[in-house]
C-alpha cells in the first residue's frame, strides 16, 4: 500500500510546499492588513449544519479539487495557482481567528474535525494536476491509476464535508 502511494509521493510534497508557502503568506497577510477578512468570516456565519451545508460545501470544495486536477492537462499552472491561494486563504483565515481572542480550543474544534481529510485530499488533488508530463510519458501513470485517485479526492471530499456539514458547523 505504501508503495502504491509513492508513486505520487514527489508530487504531493510539491503540493505540501506550495500550500504551505501559501499559508505564510495568508499568515503575513493578515499581520500588515485585515479589511477583508470580516467579509470571509461573515461568509462562514451563513453556513448552517445540515445536509444542504454538506451539499454546498461539496460541491464547492470538489469543484476546488477539480481545477486543481486540471493542472494534469495544463501543466500544473492552475494547480500552483488554487493551492498556493488556497494556502493564504486558510493562513489568513486561522490567523484571524486566533488574533480575534478566540479561544484555541474552539479554532481546534472548528478546524481540525474536517481538515483532517479535507487538505490531505486537496494536497492529492494537487499532486496529481502536478503529474503533468509524467503522465503522458511515464506507463506507471496509467488511466487506471489515476481514475484510482480520483475516486479516492470526491470520497474524502465527501467524507470531508459530511464532518463539516453536520459536525464542524455544530460547534
């Protein structure tokens, strides 16, 4: 099993590293300016626990998932692009929160209950749009293999936003 996911392994560090430098930016962001981040944190307020929260949170993050997969078609450009901007967003997000005196246990709660499935599943999102070339000329990286991963994003995803529907909204 474990071989089977090193295949994507240099991929998937590479999604890792772009993330993250997004999420020091987010995080920088937010300590020189902040005007727009009320905006996002009111749109987080609008989302009720519920099946409809699951169904809009699935389909927006699966949509996230799908164009960053695109990248396996266009070279990787908009893959960079969502996961680095998916980074300062969730940077500038969790900074936010907690220079808000929100209490730790409660950006805990709020996060960690669907982001335990959800980034892992956009970072593999991520690697395979990153497979680029490889794909095309590598056999190891057949139609198989990559209709395996993604069922495995649009299952996490889905488990990913049942837990924030349903649990992570009710907290």
């Amino acid at each position: 099993m474990l071989n089977y996911f090193s295949r994507l392994r240099n991929t998937f560090i590479l999604s890792a590293i772009v993330f993250g430098i997004g999420l020091i930016i987010g995080v920088m962001i937010i300590f020189s300016t902040s005007p727009q981040m009320e905006e996002a944190a009111e749109l987080q307020r609008t989302y009720k626990a519920g099946w409809y929260s699951v169904y809009s949170i699935f389909l927006n993050n699966i949509l996230v998932c799908l164009v960053l997969m695109l990248g396996l078609f266009t070279f990787g450009i908009p893959t960079f692009i969502y996961l680095l901007f998916n980074g300062i967003s969730i940077g500038a997000g969790l900074t936010h929160l907690i220079l808000s005196d929100q209490p730790l246990l409660n950006i805990f709660l709020k996060v960690i209950p669907h982001g335990i499935f959800e980034i892992p599943f956009f970072l593999l999102a991520g690697a395979i749009g990153f497979l680029g070339f490889t794909f095309y000329f590598n056999r190891k990286y057949g139609l198989k293999f990559l209709l395996k991963h993604v069922v495995m994003v649009i299952i996490g995803i889905l488990l990913a936003s049942i837990v924030e529907g349903l649990i992570t909204l009710n907290l």
